[in-house]
C-alpha cells in the first residue's frame, strides 16, 4: 500500500492560507457588522483578493483532480505538484512588503521639510497599520480621533488642521511608544519635545497636555511601562 503525501501537505497549506485570510479580514468583517469605521485600501486589497481566487482556484483544482482522477506517471504528478505550488506562492505574495510596495500609492508630499511638521518618512499604509495596531490595544481613543486626524497630526503642518490625536497611555508608556517608534522607522528626525509638547497636537484621554519631564524622566521611575508588551507587539508586526 502506497502512501500518498500530497492530501497532507495540501492540507496543511489551504490551513495556513485560509488562516491568514481569516487573520486579516476578521476585524474589518467584525467593524462591518457593527457599523464602524473600516480601513480599507482599494489599491491594495483587490489585488489581494485577485491573486488569492487565482492561486486558491488553482490548489482546490489541482487537489480534486488528485483525488478524483487516477493519475499515472510522474509527469502528471509532476504537473499537479507544480500547479498547485505555484497557487500556493500566488498567495503567499500578497503578504510580502515587494507586493505592498508594488500596490501602495505613495503619497507626494513637499520637499520641502516644514519646521512646524513632524517630517516623518512613512507611507500610508504603514500610517494605517499603526493606527488599527493602536486602536486594537486601545492605546487610541478612536471617537476623538479618526483616520483623517491621525494622518493630519502625523504628515502635515501643525497649523493646516484642527485634528488631534488623543493617546490612552500614561508617561512611561508615551515614552516607550516614541523609543519604538524611531527604531522602527530609522529615516525620521522625529523629537520627544516635538511630538508631545511643542506641536501641541498630541494629547492625553481626558483631552490634557501631556507633561515633558514626566515623559522624559519616566524611565528613571518606571523601568517598563504597563503598556510594554501591547507596544512590543504593535510594533514587532510593523517591522
């Protein structure tokens, strides 16, 4: 009695690409249903989807015709391999950073860098990631600020806008958050001072400013913030 591998791999890779898919649309399908507000990138996710009906289709037929047909010789076996590898890659490309490059709109913004803007260098995407990513830990008050105002406090001039953003951590987690934040994103001249006092963009849940020392002194008191681990996670899957 022969033992046939190609049903227990297959298995195992549409466990793993419907896991991701599930992974990934779950909380916009959870945000649907209850109303709320969805971020959701045409640019990027119906090529996505696009992708993933080609190489999906090709796996669900390749494992049929394994499984209905009698196949004979290695060259049909070969095929069917090769086949359905190939839908299996289909997909996992969508995830790569080449394929979000490739999709992703970049933004033309000014040269010119403001003395009264942040001057960050991130993309849209990774913009919106870090908000969803704040939003779930709920270290973001979403009802005072939306998607518009985190991508107005974060890329224009301080004096273009009336948006806010509304931070649900205490000082040493405030701290950690821009420690994370320049070593993620390298390329940036980002301050402390400029991000929590200066600008005067960025405030604390009951809508206060924050308070410089305390942040810039937090470690001294607090050597790990009671947000550490929800800030390690955010930002381990933003790299």
């Amino acid at each position: 009695m022969s033992f046939d591998l190609f049903p227990y791999l297959t298995s195992i890779a549409f466990i793993y690409i419907y896991g991701r898919l599930a992974n990934h649309f779950a909380p916009k399908i959870y945000c649907y249903f209850l109303n709320e507000s969805i971020v959701w990138q045409k640019q990027i996710e119906k090529p996505r989807i696009f992708l993933h009906l080609i190489g999906l289709s090709f796996m669900h037929l390749m494992v049929y015709s394994n499984s209905s047909i009698e196949i004979t010789g290695l060259l049909i076996q070969f095929i069917t391999w090769l086949t359905f590898i190939l839908g299996f890659f289909a997909c996992q490309f969508t995830w790569t950073k080449k394929f979000e490059a490739t999709f992703t709109p970049q933004l033309k913004r000014s040269t010119a860098r403001s003395s009264e803007n942040f001057n960050l260098s991130i993309s849209d995407l990774q913009l919106i990631q870090l908000y969803n990513e704040l939003v779930r830990f709920d270290l973001l008050n979403q009802d005072l600020t939306t998607v518009e105002d985190f991508n107005n406090v974060l890329l224009k001039d301080w004096k273009e806008h009336n948006s806010k953003l509304h931070l649900k951590m205490d000082g040493p987690s405030c701290r950690e958050f821009y420690e994370y934040f320049i070593r993620t994103y390298p390329n940036n001249s980002l301050t402390m001072k400029n991000l929590f006092v200066t600008s005067k963009l960025v405030l604390r849940a009951d809508g206060k400013s924050y308070n410089y020392n305390t942040i810039k002194n937090a470690p001294i008191r607090t050597a790990v913030s009671k947000h550490n681990e929800s800030l390690i996670k955010i930002f381990r899957k933003l790299s």
